[in-house]
C-alpha cells in the first residue's frame, strides 16, 4: 500500500471535517384584524431595519397572505427579535405576533 504524503492526508481529514454553520431561524409576523399598517411598517423599520419600501413590501405580504418573514437570523438573535416585537405591540395595544421558525 502507497504511502499517502502529508498533502493527501491533509485534504483528506479537511473532506471530512465539515465546518458546522450556526442554524438560521426566520422570525414571522402574523396578520391579524386589529394591528394598524403603519405600525406593522414601523416595526420593521425599526426593529428589523427595513427600508420604508421594502417594509411596505412584507407588511402587504403580511396583509394579504397572513404572514410574511420580516427577517432571519441566528437563534438568539432570532428571539431577541420576536421578543422586541411583542413588547412594542403591548405598549402600543396591538396584538401583534411573531413567531421564530427554523430555515
């Protein structure tokens, strides 16, 4: 049996050794009869740093399909996300939702 130099055995070990990326998680938004359009824009502006245009955008596609991904991030950030957008909800009086799903 040949003897492998350094440089195949290298390669070798690094074909096997995959690097583990962190899991990514999309925080949605759920329609609902009470929350205001504005302020389902404005959530996005702030909290997940949309464009007006592109806050518009997913605030449509939450309106009229029921959810829409206003971001996706790695796991804490992910909750983090979903807990600003329910405090801001409360203080405003809104029943807005966000739910965190796994990519």
């Amino acid at each position: 049996m040949p003897v492998k130099r350094s440089t195949e055995r290298e390669r070798d070990v690094a074909l096997k050794e995959k690097p583990e990326f962190p899991r990514k998680f999309k925080v949605v938004l759920l329609n609902d009869d009470v929350t205001s359009m504005d302020f389902v824009v404005s959530v996005l502006v702030e909290i997940f740093h949309h464009t007006t245009q592109s806050a518009v955008t997913v605030m449509l596609k939450i309106h009229n399909e029921g959810s829409g991904i206003a971001g996706v991030y790695a796991k804490e950030i992910a909750q983090t996300k979903q807990s600003d957008v329910l405090k801001a909800a409360a203080v405003a009086g809104y029943p807005l939702k966000a739910i965190i799903e796994e990519e």
